[in-house]
C-alpha cells in the first residue's frame, strides 16, 4: 500500500482535465456567433459569405429552401472524409459544430 503518493487522477493537472470541456464550449460559443451572423446579417441582405455557408446561401437563395438545412447536408461529405484523412477527435469537435451551427440557424430568426 502506498500511502505517501497522491492517486493518479490527483496528479494530472486541473488545466489538463479541463481541456476537452473547454474545447466544446469554445466550439459551441463560436457555431452560436456564426448562426448569429448568418441569420441576423448576411440572409437579410442577401450577402455571401466563404466556404461551405456561401455555397448553401448561394442555393438558398436561388431555390429558397432553407439555408441551415443545406449547411448541414454539404457539411456531411466533408465530414466523412474529415473522419478518414484527419482522425476521430477532430472530427467529432466538427460534427459538434456542424450540428449546434445548424440548430442555433434554425432556432434564430
């Protein structure tokens, strides 16, 4: 019995362990700022923007079916090959974010 050492989860750091949470709330914080910017600038004027949100905006527009949901849909390709070339942690910080980007797009007016 070893009573001179703390036990092993004493010893790692609470920075360290308190990493992975922080990460989903930066996630979460930044796919609530992106929904808010989205939904509350671009679509009202009719403004684009780059990558994955332009391209749905640009279909939303001309077809005017919904914008989240088109987010979501070309997000999942990508998505996929994320999970084949990038690797599991990663991929699921994107699918977090793609999710929560889509739910707070469709919450927000």
């Amino acid at each position: 019995m070893n009573l001179g050492k703390y036990p092993t989860f004493i010893e790692k750091p609470i920075k360290d362990s308190l990493k992975p949470i922080h990460e989903v709330l930066i996630t979460l914080v930044s796919a609530f700022l992106v929904a808010v910017g989205t939904n509350l600038f671009l679509v009202p004027h009719h403004l684009l923007s780059g990558g994955i949100t332009g391209v749905a905006s640009i279909i939303g527009y001309m077809t005017g079916w919904n914008i989240s949901l088109l987010y979501f849909v070309l997000n999942l390709p990508l998505i996929v090959w994320g999970w084949r070339a990038v690797g599991r942690r990663y991929i699921l910080l994107s699918c977090l974010s793609v999710v929560s980007t889509t739910w707070f797009m469709a919450i927000i007016p």
